[in-house]
C-alpha cells in the first residue's frame, strides 16, 4: 500500500480504512471525508438572526421575545437592546455572548434576537 491514510481524528488508531468517499476507524467506528477538515466546516457557517440577517461580532440586537432566566423572579423584555455582541461556540444552540443590562453576562441564541 503506498498511500498513507490518517489517523482517526477520535481515537487516534493508525488502522483507519477507506469506504467510499469516507475513511473509517474500525476501533472506535469514527467515519469522516479526507478531504474536507471538519473544522472548516464549523467556521464557514454565517450566523444569522431570527429574519436572516447576517450577524457580526460588535453587532447591536434587539430581543424578539420574553425569555425567562434561570434564577431570576424577572424576564428580559421584547425589545430590549444588546449592545458589543460577540458570536461564540456556545452550549448547545447558544452563540451569542453579551452583556445584558439588569442581567449581567449570558448567551443568547440567534433565534430570539434581530439586528438593529
């Protein structure tokens, strides 16, 4: 075999195979595409608001909808402004970072936010 294959990404196992367009791991069972890295992927992807504005870090939002906080006897209000958003990786669907006033710092999802 004069072609090299990668090692799987999960568990690192030398024994990866191709399958189609895809090389597997039969150790940890891991399938991915050689040819496009899958971090690529995740950074390629725009992050748009509730009606599909593109958003960027430093945007001003306006929240669409009462959201209920954890811990908290209040909700934010509809139509309160998030100033010097930061787009982030969040916990589960959540990638937005921020300060709100009243609340203090949290992560907002892109879907209950508009740009203004």
């Amino acid at each position: 075999m004069s072609e090299i294959l990668p090692p799987c990404p999960e568990c690192a196992s030398e024994y990866t195979y191709e399958m189609g367009a895809l090389l597997v791991c039969p150790e940890c069972g891991h399938e991915w595409s050689p040819a496009v890295p899958e971090q690529a992927d995740a950074e390629s992807i725009a992050i748009r608001d509730a009606v599909g504005n593109v958003l960027t870090d430093g945007d001003t939002v306006t929240v669409i909808k009462d959201l209920k906080v954890k811990g908290s006897a209040t909700a934010i209000k509809v139509g309160t402004k998030v100033r010097n958003i930061r787009l982030v990786n969040g916990v589960g669907d959540h990638d937005i970072d921020c300060k709100v006033d009243g609340f203090g710092a949290m992560q907002l999802k892109s879907s209950v936010v508009r740009k203004v």
